[in-house]
C-alpha cells in the first residue's frame, strides 16, 4: 500500500508542476499578442521536455526500487504449471468459510480517510477551474488595458520599437493629469529580444470614473505604432470586480491564481493526511498479520498479485494465506512465492477477481 501512495504522490506532484508550466508560459505569451503562439511554444516546450524526462527517470526508478520481487517472479506460461497451482490453491480454501475480523481501531481511521479522499477530489475540481478560468481571463483581457480604482498603483511594462539608452529618453502623454507614469527601468525582452521597460502607473484618489489613455513616446522620435494605454477608472469595488473576464474573480473578489495556489496546497496537505492514515491502518493490519494487496499481474489460471506481509511475519514461500474482499468477505487463498523483509509475492485463482484493497491475511 506504500508503494502505491508514494507513486501517486510523486505523480500528483508531477502534475501540478506542469500545470503550474503551462500557466507562466500562457502568462508569458498573454504579454505580447502579436507573437502569442511564438512565445508560448518557446516558453511551454523549453520547461516540459525536461519535466517528462525527469518524470520518466523518476518513476522508472520508483518501480524498479520498489518491485523488486515481481521482477523475480514470473508466473510460467506452461498450462500445467498453472494447473498444479490452481489445483493446491482449491484444495486450501475449502475451509475458507469466516469473515475477516477487521481490527475495529481501522473503521474510525478509514472514516476520515474517506472523507479526506472525497475532499481532495474537490479541492482538485477547484484547481483545473480556477487554472481554466484563470487563462481565460488572462487570454481574454487585453494586455494594455488596466482597470483600476481612484488612488490605486500598478506595475507596467511594454515594449519599445527602437533601443535606447534609458528612462530619460522616454515620456508620455496622459488624456487626464490625475495619471502620473514612473519609468523605473530598461531591459531586454527574454526569448524574442527588442526593448522594453518597466514603470509603474497611478491614478489620485480625485480622478473622476471613465476611460483614458496613456500614450508611450521615445522623445525626439516619431513613432508610426506608439504603446497606448486604456485606463478605465471604476466607482466603486463591485464594479472594478465585474470588469474582470474571469468567474471566480466576478462572483467571489479573489484572483483565480489565488483559488489555484491554495487548492494545490491543500491537495498536497489532504494527500499527505491520508498517507498518515493509510500508514497507521497498514501498522494495525500488519500486527493483526493483515496486509491489503497492491500489486496485480493475471494470468489464465492464476494470478500473481503483492501485499504488505514478509519474511518479518515469519512468512516463507509455500505458505498458504487468506484472501478476503476489501469488506472482510472470503473469497479464496494465497500461495506464497517469494518473500521480502515487508512484502511478499503470492498467486491466486484468477477467477477470484482480485483487485487492489483486497486483504491477505495469516490463517489462525
């Protein structure tokens, strides 16, 4: 069960990652609209080959480290092999009959588990929607256009057609004097080059609501596509929150990257909860000499699966085991393999339909 947790886990993580890739690259081509497609592919591509070959290493290594055994054993393709196989396992479980006693300590702790799982879904329904909504809102809402309240301030940057030397070199022109513009810095754009610069843009507290403009200029230099500016002045916050193309934002005031960063902490946090829970349910299981099954490979008389009891609980190969359902219900008998310190590799009928949860336990 270990195993399996560990590599959802790494998964998850995986996932969150390229999401959280796929964002700054969508952020990063949102800035310049002429060249959208340009930048986001350089961006996206330069950041996810990597992932996958570091995800790809990772988990093969996973795998390799932690199947061990089933690398070890391989269920014969002889028929008569298996036949022999079948025939010990049917002879063994005829005094199957009793249910599984669970340890009752388990059913508290599998309660919360559940409820931590049921919440983890929605907390990940929340971080594809606010991840969606937030790039709509960023595609949708053109770069230039700045949506503000009297008194407040915000960072800017555009692009330059020509170099120059540094912020001296540039002006503005503003529709309204209630507009001031700080250039602060010169740099150059990261993948596709030119200049740009960086400011930041402020309106006073006296600035009546309406539309304006605020014109970029190189001075001593007649611009044929000077950067413009489109400053909308809102009244009140209710207005400034349905001036936003994005959901979240319109119906609960909060910015969607916000709602996004929040749920992959706390899918990390419930993921990491049931771990704790899924640990203390594995001690308990395995000191009753209980252990659920995690690892399935079928064949066509048998079928080979893994579970959490070792050479630590006197386990060897040939032993017979208990098979039950994840419910505690009887429903066929394991032949151990091959064994490790905590996991062992045992086969079952294959019409016992085995599946990941299920429990093996010691015969009492």
């Amino acid at each position: 069960m270990q195993v399996n947790q560990r590599n959802i886990v790494i998964l998850v993580i995986f996932n969150l990652i390229i999401l959280l890739e796929l964002c700054f690259s969508l952020a990063q081509a949102s800035k310049d609209p002429e060249n959208v497609v340009i930048i986001f592919l350089k961006y996206f591509l330069f950041l996810i080959i990597p992932t996958f070959i570091i995800g790809r290493f990772v988990v093969k290594r996973l795998i390799t480290q932690d199947e061990p055994i089933s690398q070890e054993i391989k269920i014969p393709p002889f028929k008569e092999e298996q036949k022999i196989w079948y025939s010990q396992l049917t002879e063994k479980e005829e005094s199957l009959k009793e249910p599984l006693q669970i340890p009752i300590t388990i059913k508290g702790i599998a309660k919360k588990k559940v409820f931590l799982e049921r919440l983890s879904i929605l907390f990940f329904v929340m971080l594809i929607v606010s991840f969606f909504d937030g790039c709509v809102n960023k595609l949708l809402h053109p770069p230039n256009l700045l949506n503000l309240l009297p008194g407040q301030s915000v960072k800017v940057n555009a692009p330059l057609e020509k170099k120059v030397s540094g912020v001296h070199e540039l002006t503005y022109i503003s529709t309204s004097e209630d507009i001031k513009l700080e250039f602060q810095e010169i740099y150059s754009g990261f993948w596709l080059g030119g200049t740009e610069w960086r400011g930041i843009l402020s309106v006073t507290p006296n600035i009546k609501p309406g539309q304006y403009q605020v014109t970029i200029q190189i001075k001593e230099f007649e611009s044929k596509r000077p950067f413009v500016f489109i400053v909308r002045i809102h009244e009140s916050i209710e207005h400034l929150k349905k001036s936003s193309m994005s959901l979240i934002k319109k119906t609960i005031g909060v910015s969607p990257w916000i709602v996004f960063i929040t749920s992959a902490f706390l899918i990390t946090l419930t993921i990491l909860s049931i771990l704790k829970f899924s640990n203390k349910i594995e001690a308990i299981m395995r000191a009753d000499g209980q252990a659920e099954v995690f690892y399935i490979k079928k064949g066509e008389f048998v079928t080979e699966i893994g579970f959490g009891l070792g050479s630590k609980n006197n386990l060897k190969p040939g032993d017979i085991l208990n098979l039950y359902t994840d419910k505690g219900q009887p429903i066929g008998t394991v032949l151990v393999q091959r064994t490790a310190e905590e996991y062992s590799i045992g086969i079952v009928k294959t019409e016992s339909n085995v599946k990941p949860g299920f429990i093996v336990a010691l015969k009492k």
